[in-house]
C-alpha cells in the first residue's frame, strides 16, 4: 500500500477543482508547489466534458508531471463531489496518500447559468450538493483530521446573482458556512476564507465577455490563475494565517 514518504515533514495541502491546466485551482497548485507544499488534488472530469470548455483527458497527468517537476509530492484523486460520500472518502484517502492536511483550498464548483425562471429543481440541487453541502462536509473533515498545529482553509467563491441563480445562492451559503467556520474552529488554530477572485479567463470566455470584463477591468487586462494564486498561498502561510473569517476580494480592482 501506498504510504507518505520518508524524508523532511512538508506541508500537504488538498486543492479541489484541479483538473484542467488551465483552471484556477492548477494554478494554485503550481504556487504552492513552487513554494514547498505537497499535494493532493481532487478533480471530476465528467463535470468538465459537459461544459463548453471540455476537458483533455491527460490534462490531470500533464499537471502531476509539471508539480513533481518542481519538487512537490503530488497525487490526484477522481471525486465526485454531488455524492455525499465522496467528502469522507476524499479526505481518509488525502490523508493515506500524503499524511494530515495543513492546507485547504476549495475551488471545485457546479456553475451552469440559469435565472430564477428557468433553473431546474436537478440544477439548484445539485449546485448545493458540490457547492455548499460537499464543502462544509470537507471542512469538518479538515477540522477532525487537523494536528494540534491546526490548519488553513480558502475557499473561492463569487458575487453572481441573477441568471446564475443556483451558482450564486449556492457560493453565498458557503460564504456564510467559511465565515462560521473561522470562528468554530479558530480554537483549533484554523483559519478560514473566502476569495472572491473576480472574472478569470479560463476558458468559459466568449470575445463578448472578454470586451465587457475588460472595460471595467481598472488593470486593463484580465486576472488569471497565478494572480490569484498568489494571495491563496499567502492566506495559507504562517504569516497569513491571523487573517481569518474574511471575504476577500482578489480582483484587480474590478469590484471597486
């Protein structure tokens, strides 16, 4: 069986939503490998092959080879976050691979655009299944397998309303449920965020999109994945850690 390997204790973090090259959450990944985690990532690619962008079938194995290059211990894991036992599962199995978490960073997401009229009962369902409920299971997780160091917690989420209906609800509760957690589980010396990264090109852009982001962009160009990156391995690091039961804006500017 597969055990943690031998050598200096290094950080190990669980990124989900990690499995396209161009995703936000692999550009997280390479931050944080850049920067001496190991890590898991969890990645679901059947929710990728029925959105416009699609997905590479070897996007995941390209990603692993890239972070090991640099140094990181990495292995990805397939979960399907809609179950409800997958969080469990993802966890004992994140825990096995690569030892107890110090690091946490919730970038997965169910997002298929609908307004209040025309969103199905299926879509609000499971929206709230991989949004909300799958990642309050994973905090808890996060917070029962944490040492007496504790841990830190980033979750991404987005200030959409109306047509993106259930995308946006179910982002606003996990505000709430990142928010609780900074405070139940602050005694346990974790700290918990929420990132709100603003529009980052990653694929689901249209050139209609793209001109209508980019004139109200302050920076005149797009965020991308390394821009937010850089403040999630902040929020991670020691010295980042007394920032807790924040929602903070990493957007360039575009909210102001």
């Amino acid at each position: 069986m597969e055990t943690p390997s031998e050598g200096p204790v290094r950080n190990v973090a669980l990124i989900t939503g990690a499995g396209r090259l161009a995703s936000i959450g692999a550009g997280i990944a390479r931050q944080l490998a850049a920067e001496g985690w190991d890590l898991v990532l969890a990645y679901w690619q059947d929710y990728d092959a029925r959105m416009p962008w699609g997905s590479e079938s070897d996007d995941v194995v390209r990603l692993t080879a890239e972070l090991e290059a640099i140094g990181a211990s990495v292995h990805p894991v397939s979960a399907n976050l809609e179950d409800p036992a997958t969080p469990e599962q993802l966890l004992a199995e994140a825990v096995r691979l690569a030892g107890p978490l110090q690091g946490m960073v919730l970038s997965h997401a169910e997002s298929v655009d609908s307004g209040i009229l025309d969103t199905s009962l299926e879509s609000f369902e499971r929206h709230f299944a991989v949004n909300t409920r799958a990642s309050w299971q994973l905090i808890a997780g996060f917070a029962r397998q944490a040492t007496s160091d504790g841990g830190a917690i980033v979750a991404l989420t987005s200030d959409h309303t109306a047509f993106n209906l259930p995308y946006g609800a179910s982002k606003g509760a996990l505000d709430r449920i990142v928010i609780a957690a900074a405070r139940e589980l602050g005694p346990q010396g974790i700290s918990a965020n929420v990132l709100n990264p603003g529009p980052v090109d990653t694929g689901w852009m249209d050139d209609g999109i793209r001109e209508a982001v980019l004139a109200r962009q302050p920076t005149g160009r797009l965020g991308t994945p390394a821009d937010i990156a850089g403040t999630v391995a902040f929020l991670l690091s020691p010295a980042g850690r007394w920032v807790s039961g924040q929602l903070i804006k990493s957007d360039g500017g575009f909210s102001a």
